[in-house]
C-alpha cells in the first residue's frame, strides 16, 4: 500500500455504474480516488453510469467524470469494453443485475444489503461462481482502521475468549411522521426495515469479528403504520415493514448477542457500534467517533487498568498510512476507497484471492436475517441456515 505513486502505466479496467443517488456518489468518490493515494493492480477508468433519468445521468457524469452515460442496464452489461460492474441500487434490484452480470463475464462490486430473499442470494452467488468472476459485498465499515485494529486484537488473543457482543445501528429519520413512504417502507422492495438495511451491516461485522450466528431470536415492532405517500397529497400508505427490530443470537464458538436496529433512535442520526468483552478483555467501537477504538485489557497492571483510547491512525495501522500524517482523521468516504483497491488486486489475483466480504457472506448474512423474520413471526428461537 504504498502511497502517491504514479498510475499511469498501469492497466485498465472499464468501470459501468447502476445507479447514481447516495451510493453513486459514494462509489464514484471511490473509483477516482483510488490510485491518488493507493497503488492498486489495476487503474479503473470511470467509464459509463446508468439511470433512469438521462438529464440527471448527464449532470452526474460531469461531475464526477463518467464518459458516458445510458438508461438501460442491459445494454451496458452485453457491452464488451466494460470489466466491472458496480451495482449501486435499492436491493431489491441486485439479483436480476448481478445474475446477468456474472453471466456476462463481469467483475461485480455489490453494495449492501445483498438480496431480499435467500433464494436471490444463492443463485447471485451460484451465477458468480459458475462465472468464475470477482465478486464482492460493500459492507464498507469491515475497512475502517478502527475495526482492522479491532480484528487484529481480536486475531493475537488480546480479548481472549469471547462471551458477548452487543451490536447496535441506530438512525432517527422516520421519528417524523410527515416522512414519506419510499421503496424502503415497502416489503416487495426492501424486504424488511432497518433488520434489512441496518442489520445487514451489524450482522457482517459481528460476523467478521466474533463468528458466525448459529441462532436467532427477534422481535419487531411498528411505532407508525401509515405514511403520506409522495407526491400524492392528502393520500397516506400502509408502513409494510417493521419500524425496530431487536436480536438475541448465539455464536458458532459459544458467544451470546445483541443486535438493536431502529430509525427511531432520536437524535441519533448513523449510530453504528459494537462491544465485544472476552475472558482477557474488551473492545468497543462507535462509527460516530469512527477513528477511536476502545481497549481493556486484563494484562494491564491492576492499578491501572481501564478501557484506552486508541486513534487509529499510526501508519501501523492498515489504509491509514496511505492517507495523511498520524493524528489526522480519515472519515466515512474514505472506506469506500480502500474497498476498491481491495478490489482491484482481487481482480488481479483471480477469484480465490480471499477478497471478504464476498457473495459467500452475503448468503449468510441474508440466511440470518431470514431467520430473524422467522423467528419474530413464530415468537421462538430459530436455527440459522
């Protein structure tokens, strides 16, 4: 990961984007950041974004760099000049887009959650692996410094044996009730609430640090059941999915958890955290202050012990060293960029370069969060997978 170097005579791959909203923003941020400060395999070439609407395609693509611009995906995934496609679209359009993108020969970079059903999962999944292709899952806060320290604790036997983990992702924009209902208040498009969007990504981690889940008990709840309905005035619609979720879950290796979804947490506005407490130690992490990470350790002289407040931003630590002096913060954005170069190298290191999470992950990860449907509609415990 050495940093600044020149890219220019490295090979390209063309880049083709779905989607330009949130994410298209983020993804786009990412692709051209990447050989500024990283030296990955490959230099992607910002090549054509696809949307619906070709006027906001166009002021997009001017401002981030994209040479072209199109309307319908199909006609950029039969494309023979494009390498990789990044699907940056609400969920429920991941299946058809991958699936067709594998079958195309196409590198995939996937934003999260992965599918809304396991069948999608499984068969994105089976369509990558027949295709021989590299695929990976943005659950981007895997690539925070703080978490990468946090995982390499963990790895050296610093906390010991883990009992807990407590994991939390708390947002507060549906606390108003004027909000309207968009693709995300709707089951056949989000499959579930913040269980889905929200949980996907508490899931994966707890899964990158402590293990798989094994187990699942839930409970949800609606707080609000109607909404107005956009651009309809006077017109309200039926709230389809859950408004709070709360997990229990038990880890492969004995572990019990947490997991607390809501957006109704008011005043929180991207609370994304997590407490891990083992038979030598603990750690915990708040995204809200991303940079810091929490230590206690039994080893510590008794007459000093205490939770320490690690910055993780030495050059020690993995990404940061490419960014700016220790003691400057990197910040949300910067996450996506190292999930890129990432990547990139995958790419040039072929389909079992160990590049996570992966299709692979996000099949487990959908197989939990069918299991906590299933066990809030039968108000017991269910197995996972």
């Amino acid at each position: 990961m050495d940093s600044n170097s020149s890219s220019s005579s490295k090979p390209k791959l063309n880049v083709a984007i779905l989607g330009h909203r949130f994410m298209g923003r983020a993804h786009s941020n990412a692709w051209r950041q990447v050989t500024k400060f990283f030296e990955p395999a490959f230099e992607p070439v910002l090549k054509v974004v696809c949307g619906r609407d070709e006027t906001d395609l166009k002021v997009f693509a001017d401002r981030w760099g994209w040479e072209e611009v199109e309307t319908d995906w199909r006609r950029v995934i039969e494309r023979d000049d494009i390498d990789i496609v990044d699907i940056s679209l609400p969920t429920y359009l991941h299946a058809e887009t991958a699936i067709a993108a594998a079958e195309a020969g196409k590198h995939i970079f996937c934003e999260k959650p992965f599918a809304n059903t396991g069948e999608e999962a499984t068969a994105m999944l089976a369509a990558a692996e027949k295709a021989g292709v590299v695929h990976y899952l943005n659950h981007n806060y895997r690539r925070c410094p703080a978490v990468v320290l946090a995982k390499q604790l963990i790895d050296a036997g610093e906390i010991g044996e883990i009992f807990h983990w407590r994991g939390a992702y708390q947002q507060s924009w549906l606390v108003n009730p004027d909000h309207p209902i968009d693709w995300k208040l709707r089951k056949a498009t989000a499959a579930a609430g913040p269980l889905w969007d929200l949980g996907s990504h508490a899931i994966d981690l707890a899964h990158f640090l402590v293990g798989d889940i094994t187990s699942i008990d839930c409970r949800m709840k609606n707080f609000i059941t109607e909404r107005p309905i956009a651009g309809k005035p006077g017109e309200r619609g039926e709230v389809e999915v859950e408004c709070a979720a709360l997990m229990t879950t038990e880890f492969a290796n004995g572990a019990l958890g947490t997991i607390e979804t809501t957006r109704y947490a008011t005043g929180r506005r991207n609370r994304h955290t997590f407490e891990i407490y083992g038979s030598k130690g603990a750690i915990t992490w708040d995204m809200e202050d991303m940079n810091r990470l929490q230590f206690y350790s039994e080893g510590d002289a008794e007459n000093v012990r205490g939770f320490r407040n690690i910055l993780a931003t030495e050059r020690c630590h993995d990404y940061v060293k490419n960014w700016w002096p220790p003691g400057h913060i990197i910040g949300y954005e910067h996450g996506f960029v190292h999930a890129v170069t990432d990547f990139l190298d995958a790419i040039a290191e072929g389909p079992d370069s160990g590049l996570t999470p992966d299709f692979n992950d996000g099949v487990r990860i959908t197989k939990v969060m069918e299991a906590a449907l299933e066990a809030d509609a039968k108000g017991a415990r269910v197995a996972v997978g």
